[in-house]
C-alpha cells in the first residue's frame, strides 16, 4: 500500500466526523459556497498536507493552492512532511494537532463569503502565511467576493488598482494577464445590470466549478 494511502486511510474516519467528504486526493467542506480543503500529495518522495480555500464563484478549471499554503511551511508549525519509514500514526496525529490549532480555526473566521472580505480588508497582511500567493491575486478574490455580495462601491474602487495590478504583475503568461483583464472587463459590465446581472452571473460559476473540482458534491445533493 502506497504512503498516500496509509494516510488517507488513517486520516478519513477523523476528517468525516469533521464534516469533508474526500475526492482526489482531497477532503473537503462546502459551505456557503466556499470548498475548505485540505489536500495530500506527493509530487516526490514526500507527502504533504495542504490547507486551502475555493470560493466556488471564482472562475476556475481545476483546483489550485491560491488561497492557501502547505502546512509545514508555517512558522508556527510543527509538522513535518512525511517520508517512508516515518511512524504513520506518529504523524496522522500530529496532522490532527495543527488541524485544531491552526487549519479549523482559521477557517472558522472566513466562514462566508462577508468574513472573508472583512478579514482581507482588516487584516490583510496577518493573511500572508496562510495564503502564498501575491497581492495581485488577493485583489481577483476581492472583486468577485464583492461580485458575489454585490457590493459595487467596493468594486468600484478595488478594479482599478487590480487593474494596475494585473498590467504590471511580469510573472503573468499573455494568456493569464488576458484572461484577467477579461474578468475585469466583465465585472465592469455586471455593476452596470444590476444585482440581479451579477447574482445570476455568480450561480452559473458555482455551478461551473462544482462540476469541474467537486462533482461528487453534486451528486450527493442529487
């Protein structure tokens, strides 16, 4: 049996008392529509546990570790990834120890949509080792969260300095800075039709990226 299965296999009866189901590698939590996930992989010899948010109304193809960060990297942590020989259990419960310390607890105060962009807009920089990604891509979570709750006075100030952002930001591909400056250009039209415009424009991208990352959600609400 491969290490990624041991520990899946350890780690499931623990996570669905938690409330995540698992697919792909991953268990996850749907509320609100927001995916808390945490992920295994082992793209060597070693396995690593990854925390990460999905806000389902950001357009997307697959899954990905934006809005989050591997476990072992944070500065208060005190798990190690995990190589053969390793003591398996030693480690699944130390995995359940920053769980409870550090993963749940801060899911707990971006439970929605509206505490997620509180805390972006309070406590931006206290948000810097739990996601590893750059400022250009906190300012693309904050126009479609103010999408989502049609809040189009943030949005307003917000699109031109993401804007900025997206045209400066070098590590972009061409495809990449295009493809955002599009969303820019189409959150610019939704403000213009109204609450009714973005909150159908909003449910089509759930729909989307459920069907695209979680279909096993889907089908357990069939």
């Amino acid at each position: 049996m491969s290490l990624l299965k041991q520990v899946v296999n350890q780690i499931r009866p623990y996570m669905q008392e938690h409330g995540y189901q698992f697919s792909r590698n991953c268990f996850y939590s749907i509320y609100d529509n927001i995916a808390y996930c945490i992920g295994l992989d082992m793209p060597g010899g070693l396995l690593y546990a990854t925390f990460y948010v999905m806000p389902l109304y950001i357009p997307c193809e697959n899954r990905y570790y934006s809005y989050g960060n591997r476990l072992h990297v944070l500065p208060f942590s005190h798990l190690a990834p995990l190589h053969e020989g390793t003591d398996v259990l030693s480690w699944c419960e130390d995995f359940y120890k920053e769980l409870e310390k550090v993963v749940f607890p801060f899911f707990s105060q971006i439970a929605s949509p509206s505490q997620l962009t509180n805390l972006i807009e309070k406590k931006l920089y206290s948000l810097m080792p739990y996601f590893s990604c750059p400022e250009v891509q906190i300012y693309r979570l904050q126009m479609f969260n103010y999408l989502y709750c049609c809040n189009f006075v943030m949005l307003d100030r917000l699109i031109p300095k993401y804007r900025l952002s997206v045209q400066n930001s070098t590590f972009f591909s061409y495809g990449v800075r295009s493809r955002y400056l599009q969303e820019i250009e189409k959150a610019e039209e939704l403000v213009s039709s109204g609450m009714s415009g973005c909150r159908e424009y909003c449910m089509n991208r759930i729909t989307e990226t459920l069907q695209e990352c979680f279909p096993e959600y889907l089908n357990c609400k069939k």
